[in-house]
C-alpha cells in the first residue's frame, strides 16, 4: 500500500455514532471527508456537454442535503455502510440530472433513466478508483484500508490541474482508451498521453506512492 497521510475510515468510525444521535457538526465533518471522493465519481457520469449546465459539485452538494434530511434511515456503522449509502443517494441524483438535461423534450427516447445501469457504471468507476492503488492480494478484512486509498486518491485529484484530473478521470476510471480519450479533450492522441503522464507522476508525487498505476 502507498503511504497513508490519515485513515478516513479511523476518523469516521468515530463520527458515525454522534451523527446518529444527532451531531450536525459529526455529520457536517463525514460529508466533508467524503466530498472529493463523491465528486470524482459524479464526474464519471457527466460528460463535458452536460458538465456545462450542472458540475459535479452541484449533484453531490444535492446528495449531501438528502443525506442530512434521512441520516435518520442509516442503519449502518462503518466506512464502507456509509460510503454505499451515499452513493446510493448520487445514483439517484445522478439519474435525476440525466432525466432533466439529457433526455427531456425526446418525446421517441423512454424517459426513465435506469438506476440498475447507472449503479452499476457508478460501480465500475468506484473499482476502478480503488484499483488506481490497490493491492490486488488483499483480503475482504483489509476493504476499509482499500477505500481509505480510493478516498486519498480522490483529495489528491482534487488539488490537480483540470486537465490532469480530467485525463485521469477518463482514462484510469471510465476505461477510455487514449484515442477515445483524445477525442474527449480535442487533442492528439500523443498530447493526450503525454498530459496522462505528466499527470500520473504528479499524482504520484502527492500521494507519496511508487507504484505502478
């Protein structure tokens, strides 16, 4: 594993329990660990066109205001309960921003956004995000040291340049391949991979991590 600047599942699993009871500051600081790791997968389901009428940003900052309104309906205690629940909650918002930009007004395309489809891209993108560092041995006890990685990484692609994150975003967690990569950016294909790994080794360089990506 790369090394480990702090443990968002050690901190939350302190927070969960006075959230429950009540703690708007608990809840405030959990929304906050999980802000950019949110983001980053919102982002995986946004393509530019659509980024232009409403952000990443905008769908979590949507997510978290329901969180608040039914924290009551989480049974859950631990970083990876949590972490499911809200996405469960951006799929939702998510198919919402899809519904309303994409699909309005086409009277011959169905108008209901599949939640089984778009959970299970939101997924793809959420193992892909883990895999950027994981160890492929792990074990099922060491999930939360894994999502502790994916949530690192998440704030360290916040603070790159919008290009960097941007290729990252299509590259490493959609699964574009560099021409179709390109195409997304309107740049060659070498300039494309030249800026991916220009942004790997700045990545790298953030995270503290040598391995392989």
């Amino acid at each position: 594993m790369p090394i480990v600047k702090r443990e968002p599942s050690s901190i939350s699993q302190g927070l969960i329990g006075p959230a429950k009871a009540g703690s708007a500051e608990s809840l405030g600081r959990l929304f906050e660990i999980y802000a950019n790791y949110l983001k980053v997968l919102a982002a995986t389901r946004l393509d530019a066109k659509l980024r232009h009428r409403v952000s990443p940003s905008d769908v979590v900052q949507e997510t978290f205001l329901e969180a608040t309104r039914d924290f009551p309906q989480f049974h859950g205690a631990t970083q990876p309960e949590l972490l499911a629940w809200l996405r469960k909650i951006l799929v939702n918002n998510l198919a919402r921003v899809i519904e309303r930009h994409v699909l309005a007004g086409k009277r011959d395309v169905r108008r209901e956004v599949s939640l089984q489809q778009l959970a299970a891209s939101l997924e793809k993108s959420t193992l892909r995000l883990d895999a950027i560092l994981a160890d492929p041995g792990r074990s099922p006890s060491e999930l939360a040291a894994s999502q502790d990685a994916a949530v690192l990484l998440a704030d360290e692609l916040a603070q790159l340049p919008d290009d960097y994150r941007q290729v990252l975003i299509l590259r490493n967690l959609e699964g574009l391949s560099f021409p179709e990569v390109a195409k997304q950016m309107n740049r060659s294909h070498g300039a494309v991979r030249m800026l991916w790994l220009r942004a790997i080794e700045r990545l790298r360089s953030g995270l503290g991590a040598g391995e392989t990506v």
